[in-house]
C-alpha cells in the first residue's frame, strides 16, 4: 500500500492536566523564541506536508491555545480544536489518552499518527514514522531508554519487547533514575541504556481507529461511574495485537526525546531546544 502525506492527520493530545508541573505545560513556552512543544509538532507537519492537525484539549484551555494558533491561520493547514472533556461522558479528570483519540476522530479522514502536546520528539520524528507505516500495520516509534531520560528524579516507561522489528509487548515499568551510573527501576535492579521504549507516538490505520471506537464503548459501559478509571491508548493497542487484529511495527529512532515533568525540568528543556534551534 502507498501511503500518502496527505492521506494522514495528525493528533496531539494536550488535554493533561499538568498535576506534578502545576500548570498545562502544554501551553508553557520552552523554544528559544517562546514555541511551546506543539509548534515544533506543527511546523514538521507542516514540513513533510501534512494537511490535518486535530488538537485535542479541554474547554478551559480553548482560548490560550486559539490564540497560540493564530500564527499559523495563514498557512495551508486544517488545524481543529476538540474538547476532550465535553466528549460523553463528562469527567474533569481526562479518561485517558485511548478516549483522547477516540475524541478526535470525528474530525480525521484515514489514518492518523498521534503524539502528546507536552514532548519534543525530535526534528524528524513525523518524517521517520512516515517513513515507517504502511497504512495497514500500527506502528510506534522507539526511543533508546538513555536519550529519554531527565537528569534527575524518576520517570515511568512504557519498556517494549521487540522481535524483528515487531512489538511482541510493552511493559509500564516505574521510577526510573540513573543511580551510580546505572539505569535503575522500581521493578528491575538494572536495565540496559539502549532499552527501547515508548513515548507514546503512534501511527494507527483506519482499521485499527475502527476497533479503537469498539474498545471505548465497551470501556465506558462498565466504567461509566468511575472516577479513577482509565482508557489508555496503549493497553488498547496492546489488547488489539493480542487478539491478533493488527501487527505493530516499531520504527527504532536515535533522537532524543525533550520534556518536562516537573518544575526543574523546565531549565533543562529549554536549554536542550536552545542548542538545537539557536
């Protein structure tokens, strides 16, 4: 299957409520001319000509991010703004970033990749995912465990089991540190720097979209009360592969990821995009 540009919209979840930062640091500025992380998102989709971009928030953020995106009105590009928390049922904790894309695809065409609002993934992480789907396997792209970590504190992981090329499995591994110059978790005593693991970028065809909508309205029919429970993007894949619906292809990626958790990381990233764009 050839896979166009323009066949694939883009979605990034910015939604989150920034608990541990203390304020949506998907709207806080990191590039040295004040970008926030979608911008460098949008100016690759705009690169490898992407013409759909769906963002998906909640209505308290919708008129910082509106006016954020002004810049871009006069560009050949379809942005839309989605409300994860006026998407039934109504929640003010958002129900996770399986629903977040669910949220988005009444306004998507075809496959979509998906990224978070609040991660910089590199220069060429949508041209390297591109690359890499074929439009009928998902696919995710793999970060090496070293150039996704911050220089202290701890950080969870989504560690992937990959087999030819192939995810065979992901698993969410806890309080992740360098420690005495080892990569050291709350499950494991020790784990390899050239581990790949998942930060959360995804590329889905359409017909996995197709059983993502299925997995939503068989969540929330049990789960419609909770208040903790969580629709997560990538159990959901998880359950599809195992069920032997869709193959998932990993698109291994030598970047380095840039983000922010807490407060102190925010030096940090800025000093990193800094040294890439000055």
């Amino acid at each position: 299957m050839v896979l166009l540009m323009n066949e694939v919209s883009l979605v990034i979840m910015a939604a989150g409520l920034g608990s541990r930062f203390g304020a949506p640091k998907q709207l806080v500025p990191v590039g040295p001319k004040n970008e926030i992380f979608l911008d460098y998102a949008i100016e690759e989709a705009i690169e490898v000509e992407i013409k759909k971009v769906v963002i998906v928030t909640r209505s308290a953020l919708n008129e910082q991010v509106k006016k954020h995106l002004l810049q871009y009105k006069e560009i050949d590009l379809d942005i839309e703004i989605v409300n994860q928390d006026t998407f039934q049922p109504k929640r003010e904790k958002p129900w996770g970033t399986g629903h977040a894309v669910v949220a988005a695809l009444d306004k998507t065409d075809g496959p979509i990749i998906v990224m978070n609002a609040d991660d910089y993934y590199g220069p060429t992480a949508l041209k390297q995912v591109l690359a890499g789907f074929d439009g009928e396997n998902a696919a995710i792209l793999a970060f090496q465990l070293k150039n996704t970590l911050p220089e202290s504190g701890t950080v969870s992981r989504g560690i992937l089991s990959v087999e030819n090329k192939k995810l065979l499995g992901i698993k969410e591994t806890h309080e992740i540190r360098n420690e005495e110059n080892l990569i050291r978790s709350r499950e494991q005593e020790c784990i390899s720097s050239e581990t790949y693991v998942s930060m959360n970028l995804w590329a889905l065809p359409s017909k996995s979209l197709k059983l993502l909508k299925e997995q939503w309205r068989i969540f929330i029919e049990s789960n419609s009360l909770e208040e903790e429970s969580e629709f997560l993007l990538p159990l959901a894949m998880e359950e599809q592969r195992l069920n032997n619906q869709i193959e998932i292809d990993v698109i291994e990626s030598s970047e380095s990821w840039i983000g922010v958790t807490n407060p102190e990381d925010l030096k940090t990233a800025r000093s990193a995009l800094a040294r890439i764009y000055e």
